[in-house]
C-alpha cells in the first residue's frame, strides 16, 4: 500500500476510533454493573432448578467480554496516542486542513 494512502486511511479512521473509545469504555462499565449484580445474588437470575449454572455462565460471560473489551479499549488508546502525537506535529493549518479532508470531512475543504 502506498503511504500516502495508508495515512489517509488513518486519518479517516481517527473519528471513529475515538467514537469507539467512548463506546467501549460505556460497555465495560455496563458490564462490570451487571457482573456486580450476578454476584451480589440476584434472585431473577436465569438458572434456577434447570440449569444450576446460569448464574455462574453468566457471570463468566460477563467477565470475558469485559476483558475482551479492555484489550480492544488499550489498543484503541495506543492507535490514538500515536496519531495524536502525529498530528501534534502539524502546523494549525496543516491541521485543520487534514480535519476537514479527512478526519471530519467537509465539502470544500480542499
């Protein structure tokens, strides 16, 4: 892949990706609410006489998502504290130009 697409491939990337931070950040913390909520002893918890392991499985599901997100959740921040870094680099113009190119496009930002 040429560089010059590469890096217009991340810039675009950029918005969403910090979308995304927020996002997964907002699920780790519904998770780690309802993984609190499975082990303060929830009665209305699926399981009961038919499946004695409900709570348990849930519990556990719970616990690889949330870890699962938190890899993905670093990631996101590494890809991000790279490119801001990147982009710190810039001049203001260069800057707000390479905004409303590619980050948030605009028509006639060029």
């Amino acid at each position: 892949m040429d560089m010059r697409e590469l890096a217009k491939d991340r810039l675009r990337q950029y918005a969403p990706k910090t979308a995304a931070r927020e996002n997964l950040s907002d699920e780790i913390r519904e998770l780690q609410y309802r993984r609190k909520s499975l082990s303060s002893g929830f009665q209305e918890v699926p399981g009961g006489k038919k499946d004695p392991g409900g709570r348990e499985k849930m519990l556990l599901s719970c616990i690889q998502k949330e870890n699962a997100l938190k890899e993905e959740l670093y990631l996101t921040d590494r890809w991000l504290g790279r490119m801001d870094r990147a982009l710190e680099a810039l001049t203001e113009s260069e800057r707000e130009l390479m905004d409303g190119l590619y980050i948030y496009p605009e028509k006639g930002a060029a």
